[in-house]
C-alpha cells in the first residue's frame, strides 16, 4: 500500500506491506471560526501548566527565555 504522508511543504510516499497494516485512522475535519491571530492570542492569554508572560516579566525586561 503507498501511503502519502505531508512533509515539510511537500509529500513523501511511503510503500508499506499490506501485511504490515493493523488498521487505518483518519483524523476529524476541524471547522474553527477563529483566524490565526485570536487562536494564539488566546493560547497566551491561557497557558498551560504556565505563569502568562506577562507575569514572567517584569518592567525594564528585554528578554525572556523559557524552556520546557
């Protein structure tokens, strides 16, 4: 069976044997009535299982780096 897969921009096909297949699961359509810009206004707004940045900075900062 040759399987598309995305990469990157592109795709790549992968030829897997089909008796190495158990089952295919197709993910669900998304419909999502926000743009871009308010989907990560709102993830920044409410992080998870983190302080917001603006409770990491502090006035007179220039620079945050956080890693998780």
């Amino acid at each position: 069976m040759k399987i598309s897969l995305k990469y990157a921009k592109t795709k790549q096909i992968a030829e897997i044997p089909e008796s190495h297949i158990q089952e295919i699961i197709e993910g669900n359509s998304v419909v999502n009535s926000k743009t871009e810009e308010q989907i990560i206004d709102e993830a920044l707004a409410n992080p998870i299982d983190s302080p917001k940045i603006s409770d990491l900075i502090h006035p007179g900062e220039k620079n945050l780096c956080r890693y998780s």
